[in-house]
DNA sequence: ACCCACCGTTCAGGTTGCCGTCAGATGGAC
DNA sequence: GTCCATCTGACGGCAACCTGAACGGTGGGT
C-alpha cells in the first residue's frame, strides 16, 4: 500500500513513517502542502496521512479541495488533542478517519488497516505463525486454537517481533519500541518478559541470539 | 443506501437532497410528519434525516415514538436551534447525530457515512453468546431465556462490544463510539457502565485487559 | 404545580494485578 | 574451570480499575 504522509514535524514524521514502513507499506513523506497539493501526485497513493498542525487551516483547505476535485484518496487526519474542533471539521471535510496525537503507533497501524481494508478489500491482518494465530488489530492471539491472553507490555513486546519475522532485534531496537520516547530502562527487563512471551506463546517461539538479540522464528516449511 | 428525509423546509431539502443523491444514496422525501409517521413506510430506510424546524417540536414526538415503537433505523437531525436543551433532548430521544444549520454540505455527507460505517456489516442481527440472547435491531436481550433490560447508554456501550466480538477495544475507541460527535467525557464513566453492564449481563462477558481496553468474549466451545 | 422514578455522570475510597527490579541459578563460549 | 550473558522465581509499589453512593436533570404521573 502507498501512503503519503503530509507532515510538518519531522521528528513525528519519522516515527510515523518507520512505523508505517515496519507495516510493510511505503511512504513518500511532503513536507508541505504545496507538494500535496499536486492532485496528479497525490491521486496515486492508496492512503493520505494529513497533518492538521499545518499553519492557518491549509491542511483542511487541501482535503476540501480534493474532496470537491473528485479524488475519493482515503485520508486519515493527525490532530493535537485540544483541536478538537479541527478534528470534527476535518470528518466534514471528508476524512474518513483520525488520530489524536499523541497516539500509540500500534493505533496508527490498526486505522490504516482499517482503511484499507474498507476501500481495498484487503481482508485479513490475521498473521500465522506455526500454532499461533495472532490478529494484531484485535488483540487476539490463539496458541493451538486455544486463546492466550496477553498484558499490555507483552502485547507491545510481541508485536514488535510480529512485525518483523525472521528478523534480529537487538534488545536496544526492542527498548525503542516498548519505551520509544519516554524514559529507559535499567535492568534486565526485556529478558524477563521474553520469558514470559516464551512461557505462554511456548518455548520456540523466540530465539536467543546470544550477545546480539533475539528474533521471531518462522517455521520455513508448511506452518 | 435508501433515505428518509424528513423536512419543510423546501429550499434546503433540495440542496440536500442533491448532496445525497451525489454520494450515490437514494431519498425519499417526507414533506410532513404524518407521512413519516407511517413506522412501516420508515422502517424500510437505512438512515432517517429529521428536521426539528418542524412545529411544536414534535419532530421529537416523531422520534421518541418510534424508537419506543422498536424501530432503530439511525437518525440524524438537524435544526436550526443551537440550544443545548434541544441538542440534549434529541439525543436523548435517540438521535444518533446531530447537525445544527446552516451546515456545510460535506458535513452532512460526512456524518452520513459515518452513521452508516456505525450499522453497517450487520446483516444477522440476531446474536447468541454464552447464555445471551441478542437482537440489536429490535434492541432486545435475554439472559437465560429472561428479559433483561438496558438503558440507552448501557445499550450504546454493549452495542459497540457486540457489534466486534473478541475484538480488544480502547477507552478511546469506546468513547467515541458512545460519544462520537458530542463533547468528550472526563471521568470514569466507561468503568461505570463497564460495571453496571457485567452486573445485569454476568461478570464474564466483558473482559478487562489492563492497560489496553475491554473486550467482549465469546466462548471458543460450543457457544 | 408538585412529586417521584430513572438515567447519566461524577467522585472518593478500596482493591487488584501489572510492571520493573533484583538475586540467584543456568548454561554457552573459550 | 572461568566468565558473562541470559533465564527464572519472587516481590514491592503504584497506577489502573472497581464499586457504592450521591447529585442534577428530565420526564411521567397525579
């Protein structure tokens, strides 16, 4: 899926986009509107992240004038939460979804899946990997048919691995996602709840690099 | 999507009319209350548009009377009358949206889709988990076989659990399902209603993940 | 006009369970 | 065997949650 992310707060917008990348999509990011405004450009995208915090009500200007241009592009609108009346004239102007910022970036990907999905048809965010059945956007997560249930923390840990199967996460990757802009940790926190992943999700699960990190191992032949 | 629009004043309900015609919807246009008042002409539409210009407030009649009569078919209103007591009255009539004129026509088109996103994907209405019996259209639920009465809140909320079983849900998404265009909450309500839901339906049905949200639960077995 | 029942919301206080931490055990690398 | 990274069980603190009660507003009944 092609997004186009229209940002102006560059350290948000970096978030967003390896957020949006790690999802599997890509993303041309425009700094200003003027870029976006281009309806040839903007037209061949699947998805447009529109930053409200643009200067002087341009950022609603821009969606109006696509809206009355014929371009039906789903947008997802990012907001401050004090906006709120930018946020209901954002929906009138025809977005079809918004955020609050600050907002979790597991939210972010639930929207654009659910954007997508009600335009695309693209049916499931169901992953499976050997016995476990995971769907990130509800929550939901069955080891063998039977359901497991997950804390808050374990779910972020999780999907962190989720996101990228097969790949090595080093535990200072893996702090970046739990703790991303708040404050470190100091023990071996990530250890403990790897073992903890480990005693409901089973032992295979999640691989020890020794020294390096670990990683999600996905079963190479038929799961 | 087939819609009723209930409305006297001429002029705007042809501009309206346009509008909704252009987003694809069909329309019928009631020019009295009386015509509407036929539950079984206006049970036949998917979204009912109610102007509460109409006299002597019994658009509100109108409305209250068919929601007790068990139609559910959503409402929006519009009115020129920016009090808050009417807004508060209509919605506790059972209005699901609400849009004060003049309003900007995409807005309209706006709070269409998203009445329509709201019922939408609900073919079967009827729903049985565990020992409850579920009828969201008729807005009827036993226990065991025994009637058990909600409140509109409490229906609202259960609703929203129903509506995405298994399906983790955050106190922001319940929020803005209960509280979508109005002005947010700044307590602990959900937790109350939360509360007050488990005791009539049974302490089971809705699970709390801490942290994250509630999630309605259906049993994995037999049901 | 008055009273009463009910609903939605808020508040205060009690309770729970998750989170982060630590200490000791385990086990691989050399 | 030694070193060191990782694993594991246990624990205190505290935020998130639950619950009973109260309050104002609305509507119905008399």
């Amino acid at each position: 899926m092609r997004i186009l992310l229209v940002e102006d707060d560059a350290v948000l917008g970096m978030a967003v986009r390896d957020q949006i990348v790690a999802d599997g999509h890509s993303v041309d990011w425009a700094q200003r509107i003027a870029d976006a405004g281009d309806a040839v450009l903007a037209a061949a995208y699947d998805l447009i992240l529109l930053d409200l915090m643009l200067p002087d009500g341009r950022g609603l200007d821009f969606l109006k004038a696509r809206r009355v241009a014929g371009d039906v592009t789903p947008v997802i609108i990012l907001t401050a939460r004090d906006q709120i009346s930018d946020r209901i004239a954002g929906l009138n102007a025809g977005a079809d979804d918004y955020l609050v910022k600050p907002f979790d970036l597991f939210e972010l990907s639930a929207r654009i899946r659910a954007v997508g999905r009600r335009y695309g048809g693209n049916p499931n965010p169901l992953v499976r990997i050997g016995d476990l059945d995971i769907d990130l956007a509800a929550r939901t997560l069955r080891r063998a048919g039977k359901p497991v249930r997950l804390t808050a923390r374990e779910w972020a840990l999780f999907e962190a691995f989720v996101q990228r199967p097969n790949v090595l996460l080093s535990k200072a990757q893996i702090e970046e996602h739990l703790y991303s802009f708040s404050d470190e940790i100091e023990s071996n926190t990530i250890e403990v709840y790897v073992g903890r992943l480990r005693k409901k999700l089973g032992p295979d699960v999640i691989e020890t690099v020794r020294g390096l990190g670990y990683r999600l191992g996905v079963p190479v032949g038929a799961g």
